[in-house]
C-alpha cells in the first residue's frame, strides 16, 4: 500500500489500495504561500524526447575524500573507474558538477518528539537555502507528522522557503484521542491501536515519487528529524527504493530533543534506519543531537559536499530492461573514500 498525496489523510490505513495511475498529485498546505501556475511541458516537449533517448545511461553523482575526510574537488576521469554487479564499465562521461543546476527537497519533521528543536531548524534551514540556491537551482518544502503536507512547491526564492518553514508547527493530533501530550496518539507514545504520527518513510516515498522523479540532473533530500518512523504505509525498503529510482540522494541531519525520550521513559531508536537510507542513496547521515552549532555546521558540510560533486554517466554492459537491481561500485585512487549510492534499478520496457 502507498500513500496516496501530499496531504495523507490521519488515518491512512482506512485507505482504499489505488493503482499508481490513480495516485493524486501532490497538494500543497492551504495556507501555503502562493506557487508556480505555469503550465507543465507538452509530451512531444524536446526534454522527454531527450530523456526517452538516454534511459540505458546512469548517471553516478558522488563526493571524493582523502583520508583526512577532507573533499577532494581536481579528480579526472583516469583518476576514477565504475563497475556494475563487479563488470567494469566504460565512462561516456565525467565532469566536475560544482555548477550544474540543484533541486532539492527539504523535508521537516514537525511530530511532538521535534517540540524544542523545531525553531533551530527552522533557522538553520532557512539560512542554508538562502546560501545554498543558486539562479537555476529549485527547492521545495514539505513537513511531516500524523500528516505529509506540501508546505512549499518548487521555488527559487528562499525567501518563499524560508516564509513557509516559519509557518510550520507541531502537530500531534491532539484532537484525535491524544489529549494534546506530544507524543500520545501523535507521535511515539501511541495510546491504542497502532502508532501513528511520524510519517517519515511515507514523506521520503511521496517526496521522491511525486516530486523529485521527473527531475533531471542533481537530486538531493535534506531530512530534518529524530529518525523514527510511526504509522507510515511505506516501508523503509520500499522508500529507498523509490529514491534510488529518482536518482535523489538523501541527507539526514538527526536532530532529537533528548529530554523528550528522557521524559516519556522511551528508547531512541531512529539512527539506525535513517543511516540506511542516507548510506543507500549516496548521502550521508550527520548526528547534531540538539545542539544548534553542530545543527548550522551540519547545513556548511552539505552545501559544500553539494557543490564538490562529480558525475560518472555510463551505458551498461547488462543492457537487459528487466527491473532489477544493480550493485554499483565508484573507486577513485588509494586512500580515496567515494560517496555514491550503492546501485539503481534497471529500467522495463514502457516505464
């Protein structure tokens, strides 16, 4: 079962099971700020023609670090090799991509357990985008909860982004049998049935299905929460999954305010399957705690991993369009540690 849009009912498991063609589009918040009417590009529009043509070729974007864990911005293309499932492959392109256009989605975790850290991140996120978005660059703004919603759809303003993030606020379904205690009914102190009220896997699904897919070039989710998953209809498998299928990389910066698990007797548990999807994609998880230096430090090694980057696009040897998964592996010279996703899904026929 997948949820249906950015604006997932609370009660997503009374859903009915619809086909992908039948999924709504993204809804923006009502109160969002006002977005881009433009009309989308007509079908014969070059773009597609474009990308129906180059379907067989994977575009790797990955980082280099020395062994220090400093980034590493001169490397060649004799500097570095690819292999799929093991096989060498042969590089029709590589580029330093420190300029090439950036679309990102940042996604806010606005459940009970993010009282305290909210404001933090509402101020360094909106700082990082103001530095962050360059003149072609596009970002967007989502926030989730008991809910996914759409806080702001694909801008190059950061100050529209930044006036949406302020808006954002707590919200625990206080009305729904939780009595208004972040947490309860809304968060991770469920009272009956079911836990329900972080839908991060379900945000990760919808972000990259409905957004990020039909975007071309470099891709990148910045997630903004303590890493736990309550309620969502997605599994984590599956939302990895989908965002590898969108060649978006994902960053988790795990924020947790730990006097919330302290209070409620609870364990942490997030890090674990917030590392999988960040190590899957080719991101990276950076653990701030609550501390909002670390937070602002976190935003600065982002920005400059995003424009350190490379791309390496090749056409597969396997050149069977079954769906399957394909390991890939990136080296770059001794001592080098290459950040890259660690494979994509071969496309099918029609797709």
């Amino acid at each position: 079962m997948r949820p249906s849009s950015l604006s997932l009912a609370v009660f997503l498991l009374a859903l009915p099971v619809v086909s992908p063609a039948a999924w709504a589009q993204l809804a923006p918040s009502p109160d969002a700020p006002p977005v881009s009417t433009a009309p989308a590009a007509p079908e014969d529009d070059q773009s597609v023609a474009t990308f129906k043509l180059q379907v067989n070729l994977v575009d790797l974007y990955f980082t280099v670090k020395d062994k220090s864990g400093n980034l590493v911005p001169h490397m060649t293309e004799g500097d570095c090799s690819v292999q799929e499932d093991n096989v060498p492959q042969t590089l029709k392109h590589f580029a330093a991509e420190t300029n090439q256009p950036l679309t990102l989605g940042i996604l806010l975790d606005t459940s009970g357990s993010q009282y305290r850290v909210l404001p933090l991140e509402q101020q360094a996120g909106s700082e990082f985008l103001s530095r962050v978005l360059k003149a072609k660059d596009q970002a967007f703004l989502l926030s989730f909860d008991v809910n996914v919603d759409l806080l702001q759809d694909f801008t190059n303003s950061a100050h529209m982004l930044e006036h949406a993030m302020n808006k954002a606020q707590i919200n625990t379904a206080g009305g729904n049998g939780a009595g208004g205690i972040p947490g309860a009914g809304g968060g991770t102190v469920p009272t009956i049935g079911t836990p329900k009220g972080t839908l991060l896997y379900d945000a990760v699904y919808l972000a990259a299905n409905q957004k990020l897919n039909q975007e071309t070039g470099r891709k990148a989710m910045i997630i903004l929460t303590d890493g736990d998953d309550q309620g969502s209809t997605t599994k984590l498998n599956d939302a990895i999954a989908t965002a590898q299928r969108s060649n978006a990389i994902i960053y988790v910066i795990l924020i947790a305010d730990t006097g919330f698990y302290g209070n409620f007797g609870l364990g942490y548990s997030g890090y674990s399957a917030a590392k999988k999807m960040a190590d899957e994609t080719g991101g990276r998880l950076i653990n701030v705690g609550n501390n909002g230096k670390k937070l602002e430090a976190a935003f600065q090694q982002i920005e400059d991993e995003l424009r350190t980057q490379y791309v390496a696009s090749y056409t597969p040897t396997n050149a069977k369009q079954d769906g399957t998964y394909r390991h890939v592996a990136v080296t770059c010279g001794k001592d080098m540690k290459v950040q890259v996703r660690k494979g994509y899904y071969a496309p099918v026929p029609g797709s």
